[in-house]
C-alpha cells in the first residue's frame, strides 16, 4: 500500500511553511512609509531679479546630477586651469567627504542585508563528567558501570528569515539610500567649495603680485622725488621739511611692500594646502595677471540653482526623514521570524555523518509589543516631526541660494560700474600726480602738495587693482551659488 506522505508530518510541517511564506511575502507589498512628494518651492524659472526677463515659476526640481563642467576655463588662465583639477584627487576635505559617501553606500549594503536570510554554521565539542565511586578501577554510579568523562561532539546549520511584513526593513534601506544621495551631493559640494576657495585664493595671490609690482615701481618714483628733495634742499632752494616727507613717504611704501608680501604667502599657502600639500612642499612664482571676469548671460535661468549640492543635499534629507516614518509606523505590528535549524551529534568525529544523529527544526516566532509607556508614540511623533525639520530646512535652503545669487547679482552690477570710475579717476590721478611733480621742480607748489597729489595717485591705482580681483571673487562665488558654471562652453 503505497505511502500517504502528505500526511507525513515531516511534509506536512514544510508544506505549512511554505505556505505561510508565501502568505507572508504577499502581504509584505504593505509599505508603512508615506508616499514621497518633493515639497513645493517656488522658483523662478526664467529669471532672477537682478537678471531681469519675463517671469514664470515653477517647482524647484533638484538636478545636482548635471555636469557642471570646467567652470574655470572662462578665466583664461593657464596655470589656473592645472590646479584646480587636482583639488579632486589632493584636498583633503574633499577625500573625507568621499569617504563619507563610502561609508553611507556602506550601511545601504547592510540595510539590504537585513532583507535575505541569515546562515550560521555552529559547531561545538564538549567533555563532561559525574561524581562518582570507583571500586577495582571500575568507575561505578548506583552499582551500574559507567565511563567517568563524556565527550559529546556537535554541529548544525542555523537559518533566520525576519518576513518584512509591514516594510520596517525596506524603509530602512530606503531611508539609507536616501542618506547616501545626501552624502553623494555634500561630496559635489565638497568639491565645488574647495575649488572656489583655491580658484579665490588664487587670484588674490595675482593681484597680491599686480600691486607688488605696483607698489616698486612707486618705491622707484619716490626714490626720484626724494632725489629731486636732495638736489633742491642742497641748492637752498627747498625746505629740509621737504626731505623728510619725502623719506617719510618713501619709508611707508617700503612697509606697505614688506606687508603685501606677507599676505602674498600666506595667500600661496592656503593653495597648498587645498591641493593637500604641506606649504613647504609648494611654491609658485610671480607671474602677470590675467584680470579677466568671465561675461554672464543677459538671461540667467534660475534654474540653474537646481545643480546646487546643497539643494539636492536638504531634499535627499527630506525623503530619509519620510523613510524613518515607515520605520517608526512598521514598529506598532508584530515582527515575524522564520527559523531553520539542521545538525548531527555524536560521541565521535565520525558519528557526526551518521544519519540516525540527525536533527531538524522549523520554527515561525512572533514579538509583539504590548505595553510601552508611549514609547512607540514618542518614536513616531519625533519622526513626523523630524521630517518637518527637514521640509523646512530645504525650503530655507532654497531661500537662501536666491538671496546669495540676487546679492552677488547686484553686487557685480555695482562694482562694475565702480571699476568704470575708479579707472577715470586714477587716470586723472595720475596726470595730477606728473603736473604737480613738475610744478614743484620749479618752486611753484610745495611738496606737501606733491605728497598728497602722490598719495591720491598710488590710492587710484590700488583701488582699480583690488576691484578688479573683488570682480573676479564675485564671478567664483556665483560659480559656487549657482552649482557651476552658466557657459555651455566650459562643459
């Protein structure tokens, strides 16, 4: 008579727990994470106020995956263009924000993990042994023979399954992935911070040269006022007053020199170290400066924000704050385990391959929270709330990536039309500067009127230098507001 194994328990135990898994897995579909939709700001889409076009708005839609390119090239500067890739390779902030991001895609892994099967393999051997009397060398316990010790030898193949019913786990693998795009864009922001810090520093050390070069060429000058002071006072036709403005004047450019040139190094040592080079390491020569500030589009599209890291960065953090909702819902339902467990024992090495030492399991656990003072109310309440924080902080984010790019807007405007009458004055200065200097050579003024006529000139000069490189530090910082460059050209 042929054998009924559908009602043998074995099968009976396996076909239930399949069964029960399959029932399981269809109801894990349940995902206790609320549907994710992006919060609403308003942004401008065609333009911003200080790049005035015809309005229009739509919703900020974060796009820091597109290429940002070499916004450098603009500036036209060779040695410019091979530092600045390196900050991607050298600068240490930014090879700790790789890591970072190393480490976020890191419990990602882990996250996924915890959604397949666990396996162990235990093994064990022990040796144990019981009181007892011997009597003629016979170990005996109640009058029976036994052996004194006992060795017991065992393995087993252990199997765990947590069943993600309500989607606790998959919440946390969504709340992980949302927390390694956040650290994939602080990485880009990393990055783009350290090359406009360098970009920056650079060209305050090329001006730092311009008015170097500047400021000894006015040493020259006022070492030939000071002569013509000499020759006159020898002659008795100057005051010996005149002399000393003449060496006090030329005293205080020397210091301006000396001071210049500190700040000169200083400037080539903050680029050393944001090419991850110790100062002692690095070293650049003077060179000309190439003053140039790249043009902007007469339409800047604000969309142009959406490439901003830190954008993407406060939005990533919104959806892993939706994410820890799910996770703090799953924690009102039962957790669900299945168990397996497979393993042989034996007194000896090779009992462990006898069949008759064979052992199984299968085993289904539930854990159900039933009392806990308000614990996994507390837990939702702060996770609703902290993606509140997150909603708010994104929309401040975007705020705030306005403003800069409207002030920087308004301040390039502005400096722009400063640079134009800085230029106009310090020409006039300078003629000034000659037709005084030769009206005293004939005693027509005196040299105080040559000091101040001097000092107005190397004034103009100076201030036409630093504005022009303030134009270039603007052009970086609305790089950097803006996510990269705005030329197609430098893609």
């Amino acid at each position: 008579m042929p054998r009924d194994t559908a009602a043998h328990p074995t099968a009976r135990a396996r076909r239930g727990a399949l069964s029960l898994a399959v029932l399981l897995s269809a109801a894990a579909c349940t995902s206790m994470v609320p549907t994710y939709q992006r919060p609403d700001v308003a942004m401008q889409a065609v333009s911003f106020k200080e790049a005035p076009s015809t309005p229009g708005w739509n919703a900020a839609t974060p796009a820091d995956e597109q290429a940002r390119g070499r916004w450098w090239l603009p500036f036209g500067d060779a040695t410019l263009n091979e530092l600045l890739p390196q900050v991607e390779v050298s600068n240490q902030n930014v090879a700790a924000a790789v890591a970072r991001y190393a480490a976020a895609q890191a419990l990602v892994a882990g996250q996924q993990a915890q959604l397949k099967p666990q396996v162990q393999l235990t093994a064990s051997a022990t040796r144990s042994g019981v009181g007892i009397n011997t009597s003629g060398g016979v170990a005996t316990t109640g009058g029976v023979s036994v052996s004194p010790t006992v060795t017991t030898l065992r393995a087993a193949v252990n199997a765990s399954w947590e069943l993600d019913v309500w989607g606790r786990l998959r919440a946390g693998v969504e709340q992980a992935q949302a927390s390694a795009q956040a650290s994939a864009a602080d990485l880009a922001g990393a990055k783009l911070s350290a090359q406009s810090a360098l970009a920056t520093a650079y060209f305050n050390l090329r001006e730092a040269d311009a008015e170097l070069a500047l400021l000894r060429d006015t040493v020259a000058a006022y070492e030939r006022s000071l002569q013509i002071t000499d020759n006159r006072y020898a002659a008795g036709q100057a005051a010996r007053t005149d002399v000393l403005q003449a060496q006090t004047q030329l005293a205080t450019t020397r210091a301006q020199v000396a001071a210049l040139a500190i700040q000169r190094q200083q400037f080539e040592h903050a680029i050393a170290v944001l090419l991850g080079k110790a100062p002692a390491d690095f070293a650049l020569a003077a060179a000309p400066w190439t003053a140039t500030v790249p043009d902007i589009p007469a339409t800047l599209p604000s969309e142009l924000l959406q490439r901003r890291p830190d954008i993407a960065s406060a939005e990533r953090a919104v959806a892993a704050a939706n994410a820890g909702i799910g996770v703090a819902r799953a924690a009102y339902y039962p957790s669900l385990s299945l168990g397996a467990t497979a393993g042989t024992s034996g007194v000896r090495f090779v009992d462990l391959f006898d069949a008759a030492n064979t052992l199984w399991s299968l085993g289904l656990s539930l854990a159900q929270v039933l009392f806990d003072g308000g614990a996994l109310d507390a837990a939702l309440k702060n996770a609703e709330a902290s993606r509140d924080v997150t909603i708010a902080t994104y929309r401040q984010t975007v705020l705030t990536s306005f403003q800069s790019v409207e002030d920087l807007l308004v301040q390039r405007r502005g400096q722009s039309e400063q640079l134009a009458l800085l230029q106009q004055a310090s020409a006039a200065a300078d003629l000034t500067e000659q037709q005084v200097l030769n009206r005293y050579r004939v005693g027509q003024v005196s040299y105080t009127d040559v000091v101040t006529a001097q000092t107005s000139a190397l004034t103009a000069r100076r201030s036409v230098v630093q504005l022009q490189v303030g134009l270039q530090a603007n052009a970086i910082a609305l790089v950097q507001a803006l996510g990269g460059g705005w030329s197609a050209e430098t893609h």
